[in-house]
C-alpha cells in the first residue's frame, strides 16, 4: 500500500501544473494498482519481468503515467479537450487491465 501512495504523489508531483480531474485521478490510481498487484504477483511468484528491479519497474511505471498525462495536457492546451480525455481513459484503461490479470493470475486463472 505504502508503494501506491509513493506512486500516486510522483505521479501528482509531475502533474501539478495542471488541475487534476477524475480522469487524472483514474490513470493515477490504475497505475498504482499496476505496480501494487505486479509487486504482490512477484512476490508469491506468479509472474516474470524483463525488469529485475524495482526501482526500474516502479520507475517505468510512474515515466510512462507521467508522460502520458503530459501529453494529454498538451493535447489540450493545443485545442483537443476530447482527445486529452481519450488518452487519459485508454491510460487508466490500460493500467487497470494489466492489474486484473496480475489479480486473476494470482487467483490460478491465468497462467
């Protein structure tokens, strides 16, 4: 939990600029729940990684987020509020789906 909360807090520190929305706070928090589940996936050994460490996971996990709602704040100063706004949900779409597998790997329905 205590690595969801770090996650969550770099992610708002590299979007401060710009006012948060709900769909900032959704692409935040799946994105937490990514590296939350993956960790806990890890651990009881249900799943790989190409990324040995965790630093370089949690790491890439808060670059791509934060990229991402950086360019979705430029998609939006440039005059395409509803683009912005698909990006955000795919962002938070793509996250939260990476977390359900980890979760339903965890329970033995994927392998």
């Amino acid at each position: 939990m205590k690595r969801a909360i770090v996650v969550a807090g770099v992610l708002v520190a590299l979007s401060r600029q710009a006012r948060a929305d709900v769909f900032d706070a959704l692409a935040i928090g799946a994105a937490a729940s990514d590296v939350v589940t993956t960790e806990a996936a890890l651990r009881r050994g249900f799943v790989e990684t190409n990324l040995g460490n965790r630093g370089a996971r949690v790491g890439a996990n808060v670059l791509l987020t934060g990229a991402t709602l950086l360019a979705a704040r430029e998609l939006k100063k440039a005059g395409h509020p509803g683009w912005a706004k698909v990006v955000k949900i795919a962002t938070a779409g793509g996250w939260g789906y990476i977390a359900s597998r980890n979760v339903r790997t965890m329970r033995g329905g994927l392998r």
